[in-house]
C-alpha cells in the first residue's frame, strides 16, 4: 500500500514538473512572437547604424507647433510647444545635417529636434526644452548616428532598440525555454530510470 502511494505520489510530481515545462517553453514561445512582431521590425528598419561623432552648429528655440502623440489623434492629443532646431557638423562627412532625438522624434515631428511628452504644464514644457537646448551648447561634441546608405541625410543621438537592448530583450525567454527543455528532459529521464528499475 506504502509503495503504491509513493508511486502515485511520484506521477503527480512528474506531471506538474512536466507542465511547469511545457508552460516555461509555451510562455517563451509567445514572447519570442512578441518580440518579433514589435521589437524586431523597428531595429531592422532603423537605418542609423553607424555611430560617429556630431559637433553642435547651432541650437535655436522656434514658435511654437503642434504635436500631435498619433496619426488620426483627437484634439485633446495635440498641444502646443517650443521647437528646437539642432544642427549639428557630421564628422563622418563634414555635411551640416539636423539632429533628432531618436527615430520617433522623426516620424512624429520633422520640423523639431526633440518632441516632449505631454505634459499638462506648458512652462514645464518650456522649461526643459530650454534646458536641454543650453545643454547642447555646453557640451559641443558627443557621439551620434548616421545613416552610412545615405537614405536620410540626418542624425539621431540614440537609437531607441540597439543590438544590445534587442538581446537583451531575447535573452529571458530564452532562459525560460532553455529551463523548461532540461525539466523536460528530466522528467522523461526520471521517466526512464523508474520503468527501467521495475522491469529490473
């Protein structure tokens, strides 16, 4: 009787270790999908890939435009800021090309170097778009990068996913999936090893 329950004790044990895995492998999987269908596609279609260095030209503070957060956004979605204009000498070619923040900043707002997030205070707004315009003033040289295809002749300071964010981004599922194969594999190894003993 004693050994019956160890033995039935010890197949609930390997189902549950069996369904830990498969779930770890299963929730791997949709992360991987996941990172394809968002991460991926914006670092493949970036194409300021090569890092060089950006002196700054000029910074000047514009009217103020309109920001709209999305296409087809509603009216409360649009505000009103100060547009900063960076234009910067491109080591790499000695070209005088404008300056965005990351790729974003370009599809949002082509006029303006940095695109704030909204923010209900406008003189918030004002006051750290001025602070980020003494800044490039005061420090005149820092890395950039630019498109070594020359399909846009501008730069951006950073990239929004870099190939370390994007393995980084891979590198939990793939703990999660390299986890559930091994409790996989033993389980079925435990599997054996039992039938083995008791055909023995």
């Amino acid at each position: 009787m004693l050994a019956k329950k160890l033995v039935t004790a010890q197949k609930r044990g390997e189902t549950r270790a069996l369904c830990l895995g498969l779930g770890m492998v299963a929730c791997s999987m949709m992360i991987y999908f996941f990172i394809g269908i968002t991460i991926v596609p914006f670092h493949t279609k970036s194409v300021w890939t090569t890092e060089t260095v950006c002196k700054v030209l000029k910074a000047n503070i514009k009217d103020q435009v309109l920001c709209p957060n999305s296409e087809g956004s509603e009216d409360q979605d649009v505000f009103p800021y100060p547009c900063l204009q960076v234009w910067v000498n491109l080591t790499a070619s000695g070209q005088e090309v404008m300056l965005y923040q990351t790729e974003d900043t370009l599809e949002r707002n082509p006029k303006c170097s940095y695109v704030p997030g909204k923010l209900e205070n406008s003189k918030e707004v004002k006051a750290l778009i001025e602070t980020i315009a003494s800044n490039f003033k005061r420090y005149q040289t820092f890395p950039c990068y630019y498109d070594p295809g020359g399909t846009q002749t501008n730069v951006i300071l950073s990239r929004l996913y870099t190939p370390k964010s994007l393995l980084f981004a891979f590198l939990w599922p793939t703990l999660m999936f390299i986890g559930g194969c091994l409790i996989i594999v033993l389980v079925k190894i435990s599997q054996y090893v039992s039938v083995l003993s008791a055909w023995q």
